[in-house]
C-alpha cells in the first residue's frame, strides 16, 4: 500500500495524496518500499547533485576553481536571495562568463522578501535568480573546459550534456536513459524510484570521491542548497553531516542517509499529483516509522511532523494527516 495524506476541511475529508516511497540498503536491495519501486518519474532538480557530480570527475570544477559553497548552488534550487545571486555571480566571474551566457532563463525569485526588494530598489530581474543558476554555472564551467564554444550548453548533443549523461549512466547503471526537457531548459531523466534511490545511496558512501565533494560541500552549505525556511535546507542542517536531500519540482525528492545503525541509506519519494504540500510531513512520517531518525533529529524537525491548514484570517480549517500501514 502507499502512502496516504489526507486532507482535512473540519473534520471531513477534502482530499488525498498518494506517496509511492523506495528505501535502498548498501547491498542496493530493497529493504523498504510502498507503492510501486518500478515506478518511473522524472527526477526533475533531484539530479542536480549527479549532474554536478559529472563536473567535478571531469576536471572543470578544480579548474574554475570553485569553492564548496559554490559546488553546493550547483546542487541547488535555491530561492534566489542575495547569497545566491553572489555567489553566482562569482562562478560566473571565475570561469569568465556573464549573465548573457545563462541560458536557464530569467523568473523572480521564491524568497517573497527578495522579490519585494527588487520591486522596491528597482533593480533588473536576470536569470542569477533564476532557482537553477547554480547548476548551470556548473554546465557552463564543464562546458568551457571541455570545448572552446559554451554556446548551446544546453543542448543534448553538447559535450557537456553528453558528459552529464555518461555520468548518469554510471550512478544509475541504466544504459538507455529516457531524457526530456526541464523547466530550466536542460536536459532532465526519467527513472524508477527504486533508480533514484540507488543512485543517493551511493551518494551517502565513499563510493565516488567526485559524490563525496558534493555530499561534504552540500552539509557544509545547507543554506545555498535551497534558503531561507526551505525543507532542504533545514533536513540537512537538523542532520548534522550524517544526511542530504534534494527535492524537485512535480514533488519528487531523494535522501542519502548515513550511519543508520551501521548502514547508508538511499530514499526516494513521490507524490504521485505532484502536490508539494505532502511531501515534508509524509517524509519526515515515514523517517518515524522506519525509525530512522534519533530523538534528537526528530525534535529538530518536529515543525514538519504537523501540518495545520489555515484560511486568510489564520483560523485552522483542517490538517494534512499521513498514513501507513505497517
């Protein structure tokens, strides 16, 4: 059976989202699973550690120069505030690029605060805020030091791209690779979760030294992993270096979970509607249920083990509420 959430109006069921969730052991067998593991999904941002996984092992991010708390934007889907733009900014200026040379496109920033501070100051909207600029800083960095021409970076057939893919090939040990495009515009793979949780189990050993820089850069910097209030940014901060996660868009996430009672866990969860509201509280249930978080953990996440739903006048109308079955 899945995982359910339901949502409450009163007392009264509103609506209900479905969880299909793998976990994976260091054996890479499946030692949990509810729903269906061979469950084929885009892994959307979720990527975004392997594709800067690919930069690393190829040499570019050493020759950029780039430090870990610019390899951690590589991973993020940051929500665009000042220190995202910096660092940024920086990539762009180590490798020699500009904002011309982005080709994720351009959208006002998640952070609510940092959006009204740009309508105030009057300042221009560039594609720096844009929640991918990190990742394809990234792209450009591997793409200048592979080939002489950045342009097109994007595109499938740029060694860049094929360099990502070769990787991807690797972490997850499928040769054919459905591929389509992702809201930023680079290429983005489809695999199964039971895939998806392989590929962060072995993101949370000392299996590839290039998936060890990013796993060290990303718990070394939580904030630029996402920002301000992100679930991302604060699983990993309550983890204290022993946990990483990476959630992308249509409500899809994977957790690379180390020292559990001697074991390191690979994690892959997804809300079959896509609804994000499920997503944190039904993690953070299923983490409880499986027992494997310390109390300590648990009490620094206690504010996702609820989710209150509240109408304009902050009056509690209902709550999301998780399910599973033993």
């Amino acid at each position: 059976m899945p995982i359910l959430c339901r949502v409450t109006r009163g007392d009264l069921t509103e609506s209900i989202h479905v969880i299909f969730a793998t976990v994976v052991d260091d054996s890479g067998h499946i030692v949990f699973s509810t729903g269906d593991p061979n469950y084929l999904t885009c892994i959307r941002s979720s990527a975004k550690p392997f594709q800067a996984a690919a930069a690393i092992k190829s040499g570019a991010i050493k020759a950029a120069g780039f430090d870990e708390s610019e390899i951690a934007l590589m991973c993020a889907s940051h929500l665009g505030e000042a220190i995202h733009v910096k660092t940024a900014k920086s990539m762009l200026t180590k490798i020699g690029c500009t904002v011309e040379d982005y080709e994720c496109g351009i959208h006002a920033p998640a952070d609510v605060s940092s959006r009204h501070e740009l309508i105030k100051n009057e300042s221009e909207l560039t594609s720096f805020h844009n929640n991918c600029s990190g990742k394809h800083a990234g792209m450009l960095a591997l793409a200048k030091y592979l080939s002489k021409d950045s342009k097109n970076y994007i595109n499938p057939d740029h060694i860049a791209q094929k360099t990502i893919y070769a990787a991807l090939q690797e972490y997850s040990e499928i040769k054919d690779i459905p591929m389509e495009v992702d809201g930023c515009s680079a290429p983005t793979a489809f695999f199964t979760l039971e895939t998806i949780a392989k590929m962060f189990q072995k993101l949370s050993t000392n299996e590839y030294p290039e998936l060890v820089s990013v796993f060290n850069a990303m718990i070394s910097h939580p904030y630029n992993v996402a920002g301000k209030g992100h679930f991302d940014t604060k699983f990993i901060t309550a983890l204290k270096g022993n946990a990483v996660t990476k959630g992308g868009g249509e409500s899809i996430r994977g957790i690379a979970l180390k020292n559990r009672d001697g074991k390191n866990l690979g994690i892959a969860l997804k809300v079959l509607d896509g609804s994000p509201r499920a997503m944190p509280i039904g993690l953070i249930t299923l983490l409880e249920h499986l027992e494997l978080l310390t109390k300590e953990e648990l009490s620094n996440l206690k504010e996702f083990k609820t989710r209150e739903r509240k109408n304009c006048r902050d009056k509690k109308i209902g709550q999301v509420e998780v399910y599973i079955e033993s």
